[in-house]
C-alpha cells in the first residue's frame, strides 16, 4: 500500500518567484512601463508576439506578463524536456495555479508526480473499452438528433451552435443525465470559468470577469455535489458514476471533493477544447472544399460497410478524418501555450536558469515551424501519414501534451470527433460565405471572432 503524499513535500520549502534581476543574463525586453497594456497586447496577438520576440532574442527569451517574470523555450526541444520531463524539474500545478488556481483547483492537469501518478490511475477506469463503447452510442445519438436541427438552408453561426452540441453530448457522457433546466446555467458556468483564465483582473473584485469564473465554479461544485450520493454504490457508464465509484491503489474510493475538482476540470477540458477543435476542422474544411470530399469518400466507404450508425470497431478505418483533426489541432491547438514553474536549477539553450522561474513552452509556435512543417500555413492532413511522421520530431505535435502529463481524454477526442464528422459529412455540405478569411481569437482557446458563419447544405 501506498503512503499518502502530502503535495507540499513535493516542493523545496525555500523555491521562490524569481525577477528581472535573476534572469538579466537572459535575452529579452525590459521591464514594461505599463504591464497592463503589454499584456493586453500579447491576448490580442499572442502568435504574432511570440514570434517577434523569437526573432529579436531567439529560442530563449525572458517574460513579463501577468504572473510576473519568466522564460519562454521554444521549438520540440523545448517541449521534450519540459513534458517529458525526465528529472522533475518542472511543476504544472506551481505553473497553472496563478492561472486556474481560482477555478480548476487540483484538476489532473494541476498535479505533480506521485499525486498525479495515483489520481490518474483511479481516473483511467473511465477510459476503458467499454465505458467508451457505451459513451460513443450516447454519442452518436445525440449528435444524429442536434445535426437534424440544424437549417438545411440559411447561414448560421456554427461556433455557439457546436458548443451547445457538445455540452448536450457532456450531460450524457459526462453526466449520465438528461438535459435540463440547469443547462444554460452550466453553459455559463463553464464559459465563465474558462474566460476568467486570462482575465487581466486575477481577484476576483465585484462587476470582474474572475468573480464570474468564481461564482460559476462554485455553482457547479453545488451541483456535483449534490448528485455525489445518488452515484455511490451504483452502476453507471458516464464518467461521474465511474468516477464516484473508482478505487485508488489502495482499494479507497476518491474523496467528494477529489471527484468535484475532477470532474469540474475533465468536463471543461472536453467541453471546451471539442469546440474549439471541431470549429476549427469546420472551418479548414470549408476552405479546402476538395479535403473535405475526401473525407466523404472515406466516410461514405465505412457507411458502406457498417452502416448509418459508427460502431466502435470502425473508428479506426476513419484513418483520413483522424490525420485531418490532427492538421486542425496543428494549426490552431486548443492550448497555445502551456506554463511551468522550475523546481530545480537547470539548462537550456545555453542558459542557465534558477529555481522557481516560470517557464513557458509554446505549441502554436512550435506548430508552425516551417522545418517542421513545410509550408506551414497549409491545411494538409497527409503531413500525418506514418511516412510522413516516421522522421518528424515527436515533440514538434503537441495539441495533448506529452509525458506523465499526456492528455487522459485524448482518445475519447478522437471519438467525438469522428463520430460528429461521421454524421455531418454524411448527410452535409460545409459551405463558407465567398471569399470568407476566419479570424480567430486564440487566449484561452481558439475561437472565431465572428462565430464562423457557414451554411450545412443537404449532400
């Protein structure tokens, strides 16, 4: 049996933030004159910022942002050592606390080592074959019914449309319950949390978007809370039922508040993410009309063969529809960027860095490399064959993470999105206004400023 953790142990009790001062021998700008404004700047352009500081200062660069001074490492590199992160030198939860400290307390992603080792453990259960062959029928139901109600004709706004659709598709796998009153409130709930992130405000003051956040998570862990009893004991193929009824290593279930700060993070990480990502396969989709036939192709080939509904066992023969999702995340990765906090001293680049900075490592630029990736504003999903990915760096793609850290869900993605995809290339034709070019907020997650008008013609 395995002894407790207690997480502060975890930490040296002496690391502290580091300043200007402790990180002068790096290269980068100066101190800013108005914090506020750099900031709101970088919110603003966040692709364009980081690739203009890389060509001032190269790879490794000093910050400044809201959380203070840091550095940022860029390229695969980078990525390797901070996800893999072989000798634990790297803490998510000191590097997401300043960020969802307030709103995602000890979700997975905010834990360290032995913690995250066991907590992750307990929580696979709900990512076995057959929980997920009962999450894909729940799935495939409520997407054939949302997809029927989408016009056949007028131009609409896909992006509040596919949110709706994927909170409808949360309460079934997620929750195990019907839709109800309650769904815009948590519709709310989650968006405000998830806009609280990056709020420039980080208390959360009266009339602040941080306070939304905080009175939208304390919403929903009233309401986790009040439907924790009626899970415990009981069978169930949603996620809450397997959650409340897991055991740890040492045959314990998961405490109320551990199965609250979970599902709080998990269904926001899902609901959140699966927006951002199917808009933007959505949006590529519409711009490369001859990409998508050849997804139809595909689609039309495994309908042939298995029928109108997707069964488990198809899902890998929708080989093409996978590579095209992967090209989407490529180009426009749900998390643009990932923070850390270093336990320990150490170096890269050529310099050193001391304990308790912030560092940060950046999946959109890394996207967008063009020695990774020829032509890399390109939307080609054979950049993920097995040929094309055998000689590729393995850290040169990571929308999920990597290492110990590697994203839980990434698998139950793959299925929503081919399921949704399935159903939607089936039956329509993804249409954008002429000539339409998206323009795509990227903080928190990548989002169409105008909500991606588009039209879902009848095949």
């Amino acid at each position: 049996m395995n002894a407790p953790v207690n997480p502060k142990d975890l930490y040296p009790a002496d690391l502290r933030v580091q300043e200007y001062e402790d990180l002068v021998h790096v290269p980068g700008p100066p101190p800013a004159t108005f914090r506020t404004w750099k900031t709101i700047k970088f919110l603003a352009d966040p692709r364009g910022t980081i690739e203009g500081l890389a060509n001032e200062y190269g790879p490794v660069f000093r910050r400044q942002d809201y959380m203070g001074w840091g550095v940022t490492l860029l390229g695969p590199d980078a990525n390797e050592l901070v996800l893999f992160n072989r000798d634990k030198i790297f803490s998510n939860k000191l590097g997401w606390d300043p960020v969802l400290e307030l709103l995602f307390p000890n979700g997975l992603m905010l834990m360290d080592f032995e913690p995250h080792r066991q907590d992750r453990k307990t929580l696979s259960v709900a990512f076995k074959p057959a929980p997920m062959k009962a999450y894909l029928n729940g799935l495939n139901e409520g997407i054939d019914r949302r997809i029927g109600q989408w016009s056949k004709t007028d131009s609409f706004k896909f992006y509040p449309a596919i949110k709706d659709l994927t909170l409808d598709l949360a309460a079934g796998s997620f929750l195990g319950l019907p839709w109800g009153p309650e769904a815009q409130q948590i519709n709310k709930a989650f968006t405000d949390m998830v806009q609280a992130s990056v709020a420039i405000v980080r208390r959360p003051l009266p009339f602040t978007q941080m306070r939304r956040g905080v009175q939208g998570r304390a919403f929903m862990c009233e309401f986790f809370a009040r439907e924790i009893p009626n899970r415990r004991g009981k069978e169930g193929d949603d996620f809450f039922s397997q959650f409340c009824n897991a055991r740890d290593e040492n045959g314990d279930l998961l405490g109320d508040e551990a199965i609250i700060d979970h599902m709080n993070f998990l269904m926001m990480a899902a609901h959140d993410t699966l927006t951002s990502s199917m808009t933007s396969l959505v949006y590529f989709l519409g711009l490369y009309p001859e990409w998508q036939e050849k997804l139809r192709e595909e689609v039309d080939g495994v309908r042939a063969r298995h029928g109108d509904t997707l069964p488990y066992e198809a899902l890998g023969e929708l080989e093409l529809v996978e590579m095209a999702f992967k090209e989407a995340l490529r180009l426009l990765p749900p998390v643009p960027m990932m923070p850390r906090r270093a336990l320990k001293d150490f170096e890269f680049g050529g310099y050193r860095i001391p304990a308790g900075s912030g560092v940060g490592i950046n999946t959109l630029y890394t996207h967008h490399m063009e020695e990774h990736w020829p032509e890399p504003e390109k939307f080609d999903p054979l950049r993920f064959t097995t040929q094309l990915s055998a000689n590729r760096h393995k850290y040169a793609w990571v929308p999920f993470g990597g290492g110990a850290h590697m994203c839980l869900g990434l698998h139950f993605a793959y299925m929503q999105a081919k399921a949704f995809f399935f159903r939607l290339l089936s039956e329509r034709r993804i249409v954008l206004p002429e000539g339409y070019e998206g323009k795509f907020w990227m903080i928190p997650m990548p989002r169409p400023k105008d909500g991606l008008p588009v039209r879902l013609l009848p095949r």
